[in-house]
C-alpha cells in the first residue's frame, strides 16, 4: 500500500472513530451528575483521551515503505 493511499484509509478511520467517539461520550455526558467538579473531571478526561486509541493507526499511517 503506497503511503499517500495509507494516509487517505486512515484519515477515513480517523472520521469515522472521532465520530462514535462524539456519539458516545456525550451520551454518557447525559448521566453526569450536575455537579461542575465530576463534570469537569468527566469532559476532561474524554477531551484528553480521545488520541490515545489513535496512536497506533496514526504510527501505521506515517510508517515508510
């Protein structure tokens, strides 16, 4: 697989991912408490975890060869 082709499949996982990952976590973000500290901790946390399961394909889509 030619690197520009590698890098236009992952951009489409990309997408796709970050929209489940949108889908769900604000319907989770439904069952929150009011309370602005688990909030906070809650939309943090999510905000700030969402690269993590990408490291893998972004480390496959920027291999060379």
């Amino acid at each position: 697989m030619t690197p520009r082709v590698r890098k236009f499949v992952g951009m489409i996982a990309i997408l796709a991912f970050m929209a489940v990952y949108v889908i769900v976590v604000s319907t989770i973000g439904d069952y929150v408490p009011d309370h602005w500290l688990a909030q906070l901790v809650y939309y943090g946390l999510s905000g700030t975890l969402w690269g993590v399961p990408l490291f893998p394909l972004i480390r496959w889509m920027n291999r060379e060869g």
